[in-house]
C-alpha cells in the first residue's frame, strides 16, 4: 500500500480498504440487527401459546402447569432485553455518538458514575433476574416430577397449587434480589451496554488499572445457577433411577416371569406406581436441564475469565446469545414432548378458526 494509501489521501482507489471495512462494519450490525428482530419474534411468540396454553386449558391447570410460568420469565426477555439491544444497535448504525449507556461512557477516571440512572440499570437485572427464575423453575419443577415419581401416593398431598404458587413467587423473589445484588451491596459496579455482548452487563469501576477488591462478587451468579443445576441433576438421575427399576419390573410383569400380589401383567397399572404421564414429563425436564445447563455454561466461563480480567470479546456475544436463544427453546420442547401441550396448542387454534354459531350450518 503506498503513502498516500496509508495516510487516507489521494484518489478514490486509495479509500477502497476504508470503506471496505466500513461497510463490512455495517453490514455485521445489519445482520446483528437482524437476527435479534428474529429471536425476539421467535421468543415472543413461542410464550405467548405457552401462557396461552396454560390459561385456557383445563389440563393444563395443575401444579406442573403454573411452574411453566417460567415462560413469562422468557417472554420478557423478548419483550425487553432484545428489543433494547436493537434499538442501540440501530442507534449506533444511525448515528456516529454512542448512547449514553454504551461501553466506557458512564466510568469517570476516577471511578463513580457520570450518570445516576440509565436504561441499562432495569435492562441489565431484569435479563440477569429472569435468568435466575428460569433456573430455579426448572429447579422446583424437578422437585414436583420427583414426588410424582418416588411417592406417586403421596403426589397429590405434598404438592397442592398454593404450596407450588408460594414457592413460584418466593424463587421470583430471590432471583430479581440476587440479579441486584452488585448493585446493593457494593458501589464499585455500574451497567452499561457492551460492545462485545451487545447487552446490558455488570462492569466493575476500575480505579487506574485495577479492578475493585470486591469484583468476586459477580461469582455468586454461576455459584447460584450451578448450585440449582447440580441439585436439578441429582434429582434427575435419583428420579431416572427409579424409572429405570419401575420399567424393568413392567416389562417383566408383562413377560410373566414376575407376579405381584397376584396381578400378573396387571400389576404395571397398580395406583402406587408413577403413571406414564408423570414419566414422560419427568423425562421432558430432563431435557429441559440439560439443554439450559448447554447453553448457562459459556456465560458461567465468560463470568469466571472475566473475573480475573480476560475480555473474549467474539467469546461473550456467542455465550450471552446462546442463553439469550434458550428463551424459545422451552416451547420447543414442549411441542414435541407433552402430548397434553400439543393437544392445548391444537385447541387453541381450533376455537380461533371455528366460525360463529351463526354461521354454523
């Protein structure tokens, strides 16, 4: 390249590598902007028949379908979170000033906050907030497919509608209490929207070149989600165990090697065993563990690297969308899992398409 080229003068050929990067930089946000107006569409959508689904059915009315309201958590992902990064993504497309709330506009030199309030300081813990519901509905909807499984006897005793209403709203609670937890008890941290992620995160206030003596404090978000999921994992594999022997003993009944009190093959329909629906919803939250416990581990290492000070910029978009991307997921799931779910899906767009009676023949 000559001089002229480098310096950025002279004719038009020697602008070309500038503009295009330009455009190549426009053209990424463009396609950012793009699949975000996607994703959100596809969240939004999918858990509006979720709550939909739950609210209209009556199958659907049970303990196991209130802790699917883990969906209102995703829907507001998609109905804030996302919609938020679009719009400065497009900000930023449109204009040439960052936003107040972008990466290195808020921190003094000196450390402290040039603006008291900004967008980021709701989007940032209601994104962590619903995080944390979803984890711990999955959580206590482990819990619920477990008494169903080990004491089928018992299943309708120990877990009523308002025990499992409680235990929605004080894990709603604790979640939002934990997502704000850099902010109340610390002064060292701030929100701002990241030029990496492209979301709202939690960013500690360097002083000079160093980071806060109490930026561990951002370890309690992968400590409490991996706390939940190894729990949700135990359970599982003590539920699955049991399954396991339950389905073993079945299929010897059925071949008659086996007789229980008598019942011969009969004896697999006896009302102290788990019923095949209990069965099959425990082996659909399995799925659902594993695939939030995929798609929580990138952001679980960005959190521990960023911690002790790596920033894996390309790193942090992948991890905080692919969490992002499991807001659509549970619905997913679901349609191809729950026969019931399915059946209150088809329903739904049954009554939508029946005409009146009026015009009924």
């Amino acid at each position: 390249m000559t001089a002229a080229a480098q310096a950025g003068l002279g004719s038009g050929q020697s602008l070309a590598p500038l503009c295009t990067l330009c455009c190549c930089g426009f053209l990424n946000r463009a396609l950012t902007v793009v699949f975000m107006v996607t994703l959100a569409f596809a969240i939004v959508v999918g858990n509006v028949v979720t709550l939909t689904v739950v609210v209209q059915t009556r199958q659907s009315r049970t303990s196991q379908g209130y802790l699917k309201s883990l969906a209102i958590a995703d829907m507001m992902v998609g109905v804030l979170v996302v919609p938020f990064s679009v719009y400065t993504e497009i900000s930023l497309m449109v204009t040439s000033t960052p936003p107040v709330w972008y990466q290195g506009s808020l921190s003094s030199p000196l450390g402290g906050l040039v603006s008291p309030w900004q967008p980021c300081m709701l989007i940032g813990p209601v994104f962590a907030g619903c995080t944390f519901v979803s984890i711990s509905t999955i959580f206590l909807m482990t819990l619920e497919r477990s008494v169903a499984i080990l004491w089928p006897l018992h299943k309708d005793a120990v877990v009523t509608r308002r025990r499992t209403l409680l235990l929605i709203l004080l894990s709603w609670a604790a979640s939002f209490l934990l997502a704000l937890t850099p902010l109340i008890f610390s002064s060292n941290f701030t929100l701002e929207y990241n030029e990496c992620s492209r979301m709202c995160n939690f960013t500690p206030l360097l002083f000079g070149s160093q980071l806060p003596s109490d930026a561990n404090i951002l370890l309690l978000f992968p400590a409490f989600d991996f706390t939940l999921l190894g729990g949700t994992l135990a359970i599982n594999i003590v539920s699955f165990t049991s399954i396991r022997r339950y389905s073993r003993k079945r299929r010897l009944l059925s071949e008659g090697s086996v007789t229980e009190g008598g019942g011969g093959a009969g004896g697999g329909g006896c009302p102290h065993r788990p019923s095949f629906s209990d069965i099959k919803a425990a082996k659909t939250i399995g799925i659902l563990t594993f695939a939030f416990t995929a798609s929580f581990s990138p952001i679980a290492v960005f959190v521990l690297g960023n911690v002790v000070g790596y920033t894996w910029c390309n790193f942090s978009f992948f991890a905080f969308w692919i969490l992002t991307g499991n807001s659509c997921c549970n619905v997913i799931i679901y349609s191809v899992r729950d026969h019931r779910f399915r059946k209150g899906v088809s329903l739904l767009f049954q009554r939508d398409q029946s005409p009146p009676q009026g015009e009924k023949n």
